[in-house]
C-alpha cells in the first residue's frame, strides 16, 4: 500500500510539472494557481524519487532499463525539444509562405492598405465552428493583424449565437463577414479571398469616391464588357471594387467634360475626337483635373498628333521588339514585354516587380520642353527594339528591318506623364461646333447677310438689344491643389490600350498599370502597389506515369521501410 501512495504521488508529481511547463511556457499562464501546481508537483515528484529510491537502483541495473533508458531520453529531448519551438513560435511569430505562387502572402497593396489604417475596424467573421472557410479566413486576417493593430477579428457561430446573426441579417450557410468602422459596414458574402476583402477595407475607410470617367461614340472599349477579350469591364469591375466610381459619357452630347470627373480616361478609340472634343479635354486638364490616354497603332492618327499639346509626340507607327528575352514565346514582334529594367523611376511604376505585357503598340515619347510642363518618359523597349513607320507590312505579310534616320531604334517609349505646373500653357481653344451645335457664345450678325422673309422681326424698342460676343476661350482658373500638388492636372499616354482590356488584364501586372496611375492621380497613395493575383493555381500538374510513382513511394514505400526498419531493430535485440 505504501508502495502504491508513494509512486502514485511520484506520476501526480510528474504531471503536474508537464502541465505546468507547458501552461507556463507555451501558452503563457502565469497566475499564482499556475505557478503553486508546479511547486506542488515538483515536491510530489522529489519525494517520490528519495522514498523509492532503493527500488529505483534495483530497477535501474535490469537489462530493460538499460535499453530503454535511451529510448526514454530520446522521447524526452523530443518533447523539449517540441515544447522549446512552441515557446519560440508563440512569442517570436513569423510567416513563410512557401508557395510558388505567394498564396499566402498579402499583396504589396495589402499591406499598405493595411498600414494606412487610422481608425481601428472590427471584423465579424460568421462562420460553421471549425469549417474549412473560418480557418482559411483566421489565416487571411493574421497576415493583415500582422502589419497592422487597428483590425479586431471576431469570429462568431451563427448557430451559437443566434442573437447576433439576427442583428446583421445573416442568412448564407455558407459565411458572411461584416466589417464595421464606427457607423460604417461593408459586408462580403461568400468571397473572402484577399483582393475583396482589401477592397471592402478600401471602401471602409476612404473619406471619397472617386469618378472616373470614360469617353464613348469613337469605337472605344466598351465600359460594360467584361466578358469578351475587346472590352474593357474588367479593369472597371476592379475599380469599382475600391473606391471609384466608373461612368461612361460622350463628350459632344455633354458638351462639356461632367463637373465630378476627376479622371477621364480614352480607352482605345477607333476614330477621331472631334477637334470640339479635344478642346473639352484640354480645358479639363487646365483645371486641375486629369486624362489618361490609350491610343493604339493605325487608328485615330489626328488624335495622337494633337497629344502634342502636351509636350509629347505620338507617333505613327508601330513598335516591334526583337530581343527574345522580351518576347513572348513563338517570337511575335509586336508583343512588347516590360520588366523592371523597363521602367523608370516614378510612383506608377516603382512597385511593379513583375512584368506587364502590351500588344501593338505605337511610340510615345518626350516632345520639346515647354516651360510649364513636367514631362516623363515611363517606360523603354530594350536596345535591339525599333518603331516601324512604314506601316504597309502589317498587310504584306512581310518582316520588316529598321531605316537608319528614319524610325526611331532601340529603347523606344512608349508611355510617358505630364504634370502641368502653369496651367495658362494649356492650349485651350473654341469649343463651339458648327452647324449649330455646341456654342459658348452667341453667334455673331453678319449685317451684309441676306434677310430671311421667315425670320420673326425684333421690335428694337421692345427690348434693349444684347452686345454680341465673339466665341473666345473662356479663362482657365486652377483647381485648388491638393497636398503640395501642382495647380494643374496630370495626363497620362500610354500607346497601347490592349494590355487593359479584358483579354490581356490577368497577364502580369497589367492591372496594376492602370490601377496604379488613377490611384496616383487622385492621390490615393497608399493604393500605388503591387496588387493580389489570383491567376495561379498552385495546381502540381503530373503525368500518369509520375503519379503512380508518387502513389507507390507515399502508400508502399514509406510505410515499408518504416515496417523494415522496425524488424531489423526487433531481430537484433532477440539477438541478444
């Protein structure tokens, strides 16, 4: 009886030691009742070892003692060993993210979406206790918890807690997450993925929306298409998911660029601006406000040539890439592939770390300096690229070689900013149609004019008669600068508009091409960054043959030589 008190207060010792390291060290218990079980237990286990020690020496002379003691420190150390990395990992937490595809690493825009938060935001996360989507969404919300101390996660069993689903109309079974700052919510239903979950804080915590406009009635790309590979509804679904708001207009049936558009962007017209429509444009640039143009080859030339206003020249031709390391595979030429070495340092570009790829593309580059005007060459094509101007190949069918003197050869641009610093250097003239359309003035009498009998007669004594004024440019007044700004807007020309439509969108970071410069235009500068990609699959493709090899190493031969392994050692000590 004495015996069995004795070693029953020896393993009560030995589990209260364990269970207070582990309370102690690994989950970080230091409450007295914590500590007063690890000196009950390690009394209990001290005594145990001096009462029974003469057993103990005994027993420790047997054959069995003396081959499991190995085992037995071995199991010991593991667990130390376990304990010690559980300790180091509870208190120094770091992510790796060891798939090819960075699954599990936020995205650059993320991260400074995540820093930029100044207000803290409470994320309801309401899912099936121990459901794939609540573990998957907790390790989505650490990767921004760790950039940032303003985002609280609560997870909540619609089932458990019935009261609370009520109040934020859950109803999916499938999960719900509310984000709530003060009195705003944003709500996702069934896509919890990185990109929308960004784009709900983006939407949380921005003091404005932001309106972009697009031109139509010249065979641009259509606003609403986001299915087919011509259309350009996917960049404006993302735009939209953030803080924007896309609208199409058309300028001669507005007449004037609307007043709310901040941003005005010409994706891809197929024919000419009216020389009215131009003027439009000029006079929303000299206000403060901004452009951005995508003009492809071969198509509205006038329109390029009148970019010129601007400081830039676009040129009439076509840019065709021979080095194979910036071609796609199989050779076409007038695929242009950009990478870093292809940019130059600007805000647009700087964080873009992979490529972007841009289909025929025509020349932007630098024109003459104009005080008033800061020009800058965004992008180059590498040394052994060349503008074609003889554009008669495209229809021949023929490869081309560059003319000496006469198209412009390697490190061709072709995208490239203006800020304007004085707006009165903008070039702003009558946007009065004729024919009767668009007027900003009365038009004047032409005294020598035929009178038409029809014409109703004008009593001059029955109303003083208005001075007639000639159609004139109004004058241009600035928008009020924002932080440090330049008073006058910003335009952007990009000779391509392929790479944002829908069929080249998910190539690399064109994207964030677009994404990045209304971001900077309007300001928004935690939004310029290197966005989510949610193109790759992290698939491991195999053949067949590979896939039986696989299946017969992990199910026949592991466990067989684990099973081998296990012989051999019980064979030897029969043995002995």
């Amino acid at each position: 009886m004495k015996t069995t008190l004795i070693r029953g207060a020896g393993l009560l010792g030995g589990l209260a030691v364990v269970g207070f390291l582990v309370a102690y060290w690994l989950l970080e218990q230091q409450s007295p009742q914590v500590v007063g079980v690890g000196v009950v237990g390690s009394v209990l286990l001290v005594l145990f070892l001096w009462l029974d020690r003469e057993e103990l020496s005994e027993v420790s002379q047997s054959r069995a003692v003396r081959y499991g003691t190995g085992a037995a420190l071995s199991v010991a150390l593991a667990f130390g060993v376990t304990i010690a990395a559980n300790v180091l990992a509870k208190r120094y937490d770091k992510r790796w993210d060891l798939t090819s595809e960075g699954r599990y690493t936020l995205s650059d825009h993320s991260v400074s979406v995540a820093k930029g938060l100044a207000e803290p935001v409470t994320v309801l996360g309401f899912f099936q206790t121990g459901s794939p989507e609540e573990d998957s969404f907790r390790d989505l919300v650490e990767g921004y918890t760790a950039h940032t101390d303003k985002l609280q996660l609560k997870l909540v069993d619609p089932v458990q807690e019935p009261l609370l689903a009520q109040e934020y109309a859950i109803t999916s079974s499938f999960g719900t997450v509310v984000l709530v700052q003060g009195e705003k919510r944003q709500r996702l239903e069934n896509d919890f993925k990185e990109e929308p979950f960004t784009n709900a804080i983006l939407r949380l915590s921005s003091s404005k929306e932001h309106t972009i406009c697009f031109t139509t009635g010249h065979g641009e790309r259509e606003v609403d298409d986001d299915a087919s590979a011509e259309g350009i509804g996917g960049m404006v679904v993302k735009m939209e998911g953030q803080n924007y708001k896309a609208k199409p207009f058309v300028p001669l049936k507005e007449g004037a660029v609307p007043a709310d558009c901040e941003v005005v962007i010409v994706a891809g017209p197929q024919s000419e601006l009216a020389p009215q429509e131009r003027e439009m444009l000029a006079r929303h640039v000299a206000e403060g406000r901004h452009l951005i143009v995508l003009i492809d080859p071969l198509v509205a030339n006038e329109t390029a040539a009148d970019l010129s206003r601007y400081g830039l020249i676009v040129g009439d031709d076509l840019v065709l890439e021979n080095n194979p390391n910036y071609q796609l595979e199989g050779g076409d030429p007038s695929y242009i592939v950009l990478d870093k070495a292809s940019m130059d340092f600007h805000p647009i570009v700087n964080d873009m770390k992979a490529i972007a790829l841009l289909r025929t593309v025509r020349s932007v580059r630098k024109g003459p300096d104009v005080e008033g005007y800061n020009v800058q060459e965004l992008a180059r094509t590498s040394p052994q690229s060349w503008a074609e101007t003889d554009l008669s190949f495209v229809t021949a069918g023929v490869m081309p070689s560059p003319d000496e003197g006469v198209d412009l050869i390697g490190g061709v641009p072709m995208m490239a900013v203006v800020e304007v610093v004085d707006p009165s250097v903008v070039p702003v003239g009558d946007m009065s149609l004729p024919g009767g359309g668009l007027s900003l003035a009365p038009a004047p009498v032409d005294p020598a004019a035929p009178v038409d009998p029809a014409a109703p007669v004008v009593d001059p004594a029955a109303a003083p008669a208005e001075p007639v004024v000639e159609p004139v440019a109004e004058p241009v007044v600035a928008a009020t600068p924002a932080r440090g700004r330049n008073p006058g807007g910003r335009v952007l020309v990009i000779g391509d508009s392929d790479f944002a439509g829908n069929g080249l969108l998910a190539q690399g970071q064109n994207q964030d091409l677009l994404l990045n410069a209304v971001a900077w235009m309007v300001d928004e500068e935690d939004q310029i960054a290197s966005r989510s990609s949610e193109g790759a699959s992290g698939l491991l493709t195999m053949t067949g043959l590979q896939g039986i090899v696989v299946w017969l190493i992990a199910v026949l031969g592991a466990p067989g030589l684990a099973v081998a392994l296990a012989l051999r050692s019980w064979i030897q000590r029969r043995s002995l």
